[in-house]
C-alpha cells in the first residue's frame, strides 16, 4: 500500500519533472493534444519512469550505506587531533596517535667524519665513507705525537733538553724554555768569615828583627763570585785600614805588608798569601783593597790576618 503511493508520487514527480524540461519547447497550452491522450501518454511514461526511479531509488539506497559509512570514517577521522611528530631520515611527519602520515622524509643530520667514524647520521646511523686520518702534530718535550682532532698519540715526548742551572738562570729547556728548580746562589755555594777580630794592628818585622811597619785594619769584607762554567768560584777579600807607624819616621812611604791565611771548613790552610799595602805615609789609609783567588771550591772558609817577618 505504501509502496504504491510512493510510486504514485513520484510518478507525479516524474511527470511535472519532465513537463519542466520540455516545457520551453512544447508548453502544454498549445500542444493540441486532449487532456486524456495527455493523461495516457503521462501514465505509460511515469510507469517507466517508475521503474528508473525504482532502480534509482536502489542506487540512492546504495549510495547513502557508502555515505553513512564514510560519514563514519570521516567522523574518526575529524576526531583525531593529530599530534605530529617531526619528519626525520627514516619517517614523514606522523601522528603519534592516529599513525597517519604527511609529508615526505626528511634529510639525513650528517655528522662530519672523525677519526675513529666515517661521515655518520646522527639519527639513523647510516654511514659514508671512511674515517678520516689523524693529523698528528709533532712530539714536544712533555707530549708525544698527538692527533689535534682526537688526542690519539704515537711514540713517547722528547724530554728536555736541559740546560744546567746558572747563576742567572735555573736549570733551563733550550726547546721549550721550561724551567726547573732555583737559579745558582753564591750564598748557598760559599760562606766566608774573618777570624781576627778587626781593628787590630799588624807589624812588619825585618830581618834583623825590628819592627819596620804597622798598620792598623780597620775592616775586612769577603765576597764570592760563581762562575757559570765552574763549580769553582772567586773569592775576593776586602781590606781597609791605615799606616800608623814606620821605622824611618813620618815622611817615609812605603808598603805595608800583612799575612793573610784562608782555612777550609775542616780547619786546613787553604791559602797564603802576603798582603802588600798602598805606598802609605804615617795616617794615609786605604780603604777596600782587593785580594782575589780563583778557584775557590764551594764551602765556607774562614779568613785570618796576621803579623809577618822576613826572619
Ligand atoms: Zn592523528
Ligand atoms: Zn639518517
Ligand atoms: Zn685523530
Ligand atoms: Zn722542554
């Protein structure tokens, strides 16, 4: 019964769809045909095109199932929020939820070649060619062979090439100018220290035992010198003082003369030596008269002055 009234309207459907079609060319009002013909022609018409419709109506059925189930498809789709994750070497943009993709791969990251890796990437690890050479710097006196770009070494350092400690300098590298140690110090190496207790006076006594000359010391300094290409040093006594008396009077010049004994540390006599003043009249004075030797070895040494005769 239902079926029938729908076939019913859409036949009238169908016919005034048609009439609208054609109407342009053939208005009904002046066709000349009878409203029954009419009614004929429109029933066998509308019969046919019942049977279209009918077919139509089950493609539309058709049609409107796959429509319901995109609309289902589509509406997940819609749902999903996406949350892309970046694109890299290995996979597009994709979202972490959905799995759906866009886009293409992205580049590989390259990381340059070093010594121990070829060109690697840094995602997926993918490698090209070798890896490159070390670059080796030349050894120094403390470091080996060294690679500048990885630290790899090869071989031993050089070691210094020392130069011995001076009294200007401590113990040196002529390569690398590394020092070690103090410079030389004449303080550490010598010591020297009078005796006599000064002012003291010292005579001269001829040889046939009369005193010709005094003089009387007032000071007596002692220094030392190193000596870079020696262990040996110099040693250089100082003497001041004044003449005080002579056998032949005021007016009479001449030189004084003083022993001199230099003792080692043990107590030896390491040197003695007859000390010849200035030419001096009665009150001249002198003041830091040198007395020197060389080749002093190092050690403290202890310096006396004392009276001399030519008995
Ligand atoms: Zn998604
Ligand atoms: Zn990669
Ligand atoms: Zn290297
Ligand atoms: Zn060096």
């Amino acid at each position: 019964m239902t079926k029938r009234i729908v076939s019913c309207l859409l036949a009238l459907l169908s016919a005034a769809i048609l009439l609208c079609s054609c109407g342009s060319d053939t208005p009904s009002a002046s066709s000349g045909q009878t409203a029954a013909e009419n009614s004929v022609q429109e029933e066998s018409k509308a019969e046919e095109t019942t049977k279209e419709t009918t077919k139509t109506t089950t493609a539309t059925k058709a049609t409107t199932k796959a429509t319901t189930k995109q609309t289902t498809t589509t509406t997940a789709t819609t749902a999903c929020e996406h949350d892309w994750i970046p694109a890299d070497c290995q996979n597009p943009e994709t979202c972490s939820k959905c799995g759906e993709t866009r886009g293409s791969r992205a580049n590989h990251v390259w990381e340059e070649a070093t010594c121990s890796q070829p060109k690697t990437c840094r995602v997926c690890g993918e490698t090209v060619g070798s890896p490159r050479a070390h670059y080796f710097e030349l050894a120094t006196c403390t470091q080996p062979k060294t690679c500048r770009y990885c630290g790899a070494t090869e071989g031993q350092p050089k070691g210094h090439n020392w130069k011995e400690a001076t009294y200007d300098a401590p113990k040196t590298c002529t390569r690398c100018g590394a020092t070690e140690g103090k410079k030389l110090s004449v303080s550490d190496n010598w010591k020297g220290s009078v005796g006599t207790s000064i002012p003291q006076s010292f005579t001269f006594t001829n040889y046939k035992g009369q005193i010709e000359s005094e003089i009387k010391i007032t000071k007596v300094s002692i220094e030392f010198k190193g000596n870079n290409y020696r262990d040996t040093g110099e040693m250089i006594i100082k003497i001041s003082g004044t003449k005080t008396y002579d056998i032949n009077g005021d007016g009479q010049s001449r030189s004084g003369k003083i022993g001199i004994k230099v003792y080692d540390s043990a107590g030896n006599v390491w040197k003695e030596y007859m000390f010849y003043t200035p030419s001096l009249t009665n009150g001249e004075t002198f003041k830091d008269k040198e007395v020197s030797f060389v080749g002093v070895p190092h050690g403290s040494y202890v310096v006396k002055l004392l009276d001399v005769n030519t008995g």
